[in-house]
C-alpha cells in the first residue's frame, strides 16, 4: 500500500526556541511601529506631543512665579502660573473659612481616617474587623465631635457654614463611598428577592435615582428631605446634600452588585446549600466574594465618578474644593491672567492624583482576585 503524499516521511527539524525577553529598544519598536497603522498613530501622537507640551513646560515651571508677596509678579508680561498664589491660598483651599485655631481638629479626624483607610486596604494587614469598626463605626462619632464641636468635652462648636474646601470634599466623598456599597449591595439583593414588595421597591428606588440627574437629587435633598422630618429633626445644610450624595451612590451601586451577582454560576450557591450553609452564610461567604471580585473595576469607576460629582454640592450652596478655587481667584490682591488656570490646574492636579491612585489600587486588587475569579464555575 502506497504511504498517502500529505504525510511526511521524517520528523520535520526541530525550530529553535522563541525569544523569552527582548532589549529594549525590540519591546518599544513591535509595540509603537509593529505596522503602519501602530507607526501613524504614533507618528501624530508624538507630533502633539512636540506641539503641546513645550509651551506647557514654559507655563507650569519655566516661566512660573514661584515665590511672591501678592500678585504685582504674577502679572508681568510673560509670567506663567503663580504658584506663590497657590501657597497663599493653601489654608483656604483646605479649611475654607474653619476657624485657625481649629485647624488642628480637622488634621486629626482626616489623619485618623487615613490610618484607618491604609488599615482596611493593606492586604497584609491584620485584626481587619477592628479597623472596620473603628471606620465606620468609631470615625464618624469621634470625627463628628472634632469637625462639629463638642461643649461637654471642651470643644467649641464650629457651624458648618464656615466648612469648606478639601475638608467637605472629602467629607462628602468618604459619605458617599462608606455608604454606596452596603447600600448598592442591598438594594441589589432587594431588586433580586423572591418577596415582590421588597423587589418592587428597590426597583423602583433604583430606577427613579438612576432616571434623574445628581443635580436634581441634590435639589430635592435640600428642599424636601426637610419637609419629611419634624422642625426639631431638620437635618443640616451640609448633612442634606451628604444623603442625596449617598442615595445616588447607591443606586448605582446596586446595578454593579447585580451585575456581579448573575456573574455567579448557581452551582456555586447549591455546593454551599450542600455542605450545610444557610442562606445567609451563603451569600456572605460564597456569593458576595465572587461577585465583588468580579466587579472590581466597576465598583472602583463608581468610586471615582462620584469623588468628582462631589463639585456638585456646591450647586446648593456647599463650598467644596472646586468652589473655594473659583471663590479665591476674586481677591484683587491676587488678580492676574494666570491666577484662574493656575487655580484649575491645581485643582485638576487635586482630583487626578487621588482618582489614579483610585484606580492603582483597583488594578493591583485585580491581579490579586484573579487567580481567584478564574475558579468561578470551575468546581476548583
């Protein structure tokens, strides 16, 4: 019988093997001019580079007025950002109108919020049910008797009219994220209960949060939530747009859950009903860690879109970060052409760093999760 022509004869020459690492000018050269298209975007990529960032570098640090007593400098022909004016304006961007003498009060609550906020992120970190506690149980009722005052324990009342800048940014921010989760989480199994009323008014709460601009819930925060409450209950101006802030937040939240909840095979809830766990035990143990790690960066870009809709609050009167920037650009000490972009710029400076190092941590909380998420529905 004749051997068939499309089967080799002799084994085929072994290929030498691949290339495990390449220098570094073959990384660069496969990625940005591997063909012509990836050689014509980068091409116009480093075109507007060339054009934009020289006179951006002439503006921010060359020809920048680092150093001065007013704005006399910051005016002169040809001078660039005044950075001096950031530094003389630094108190206000961070306190607004807080009493001086107080200051001490707010670098207290925030640091301690800090501490706590690196306590519950590190994932080396242990006794993380003390730090939860003492973030969401502790913080708020210390840093209210520190920002707010307390007369029985020697510390002046301090309205909070007088509160403003990266104080009630981050205020309204830490509201709204401390919230928005176990919030989002049980307006999600709500929305996905067997009971219909419970279902009906998640829903319904979902959908209508969600059907209406932030500005419009914060309005009605402000003019309404009063109306709901006995006059001796009325809650503050502040404390309004807090929970309208907290009410969006969680609306949104809730459509992330979700989504990480039917990401989760039901095989996982019956090997669980299996091995004898209840239904509680169930969604704590098994579903919920599966469906948050597998909505990482949906919960994370929530996160960021409502640290930046925080410049909202000011739409009801708040003076947030954003709105102390826009209020100081009008001392005539300080007037200048630069005075406005240099203010902008430090305030979009502001909310980059903290929305990226945001979204740093969400990557590294991935890479950590996803050996983990690969199992879902595995049987692993």
């Amino acid at each position: 019988m004749n051997q068939p022509a499309f089967l080799r004869a002799t084994f085929a020459p072994p290929s030498p093997p691949p290339k495990m690492a390449r220098d570094f000018f073959a990384h660069w050269r496969k990625n940005l001019f591997g063909d012509w298209k990836s050689s014509l975007v980068s091409v116009l990529v480093a075109a507007v580079a060339l054009l934009a960032l020289p006179p951006l570098w002439r503006f921010l640090v060359t020809d920048a007025v680092w150093s001065a007593t007013d704005g006399v400098p910051c005016r002169a022909p040809g001078a660039g950002a005044c950075w001096a004016y950031i530094r003389a304006k630094t108190p206000y961007f961070l306190y607004g109108s807080y009493p001086q003498e107080f200051y001490w009060r707010v670098d207290v609550t925030f640091a301690l919020a800090a501490v706590l906020i690196v306590w519950l992120l590190w994932p080396r970190a242990k006794h993380k049910g003390a730090a939860a506690l003492g973030f969401f149980v502790v913080l708020p009722l210390l840093g209210f008797a520190l920002l707010h005052g307390a007369p029985s324990l020697g510390l002046p009342v301090v309205g909070t009219n007088l509160w403003g800048g990266v104080m009630v940014s981050l205020l309204a921010a830490l509201a709204g994220i401390v919230v928005a989760l176990p919030g989002g989480i049980i307006l999600a199994l709500g929305r996905r209960s067997n009971l219909p009323a419970a279902r009906l008014l998640s829903a319904g709460l979902i959908e209508f949060v969600r059907g209406v601009p932030l500005i419009a819930v914060l309005f009605m925060a402000n003019t309404m939530l009063p109306l709901f409450l006995p006059p001796d209950w009325s809650p503050d101006r502040l404390l309004r747009p807090l929970a309208g802030i907290a009410l969006f937040a969680s609306a949104y939240m809730a459509e992330v859950v979700r989504a990480g909840l039917m990401a989760v095979p039901p095989g996982q809830s019956e090997g669980a009903q299996a091995l004898g766990l209840g239904r509680i035990a169930t969604l704590r143990l098994v579903v919920l860690p599966q469906a948050l790690g597998a909505v990482v960066p949906g919960v994370v870009n929530n996160f960021i879109a409502l640290f930046k809709d925080t410049t909202l609050v000011a739409i009801v009167g708040i003076f947030d970060f954003l709105r102390t920037v826009d209020t100081a650009r009008l001392d005539p000490v300080w007037a200048g052409p630069t005075i406005a972009a240099t203010g902008y710029v430090f305030a979009a400076l502001f909310y980059l760093s903290f929305c990226l190092a945001m979204s740093l941590y969400s990557q590294n909380v991935e890479k950590r999760l996803k050996p983990r998420s690969d199992k879902i529905g595995t049987g692993l």
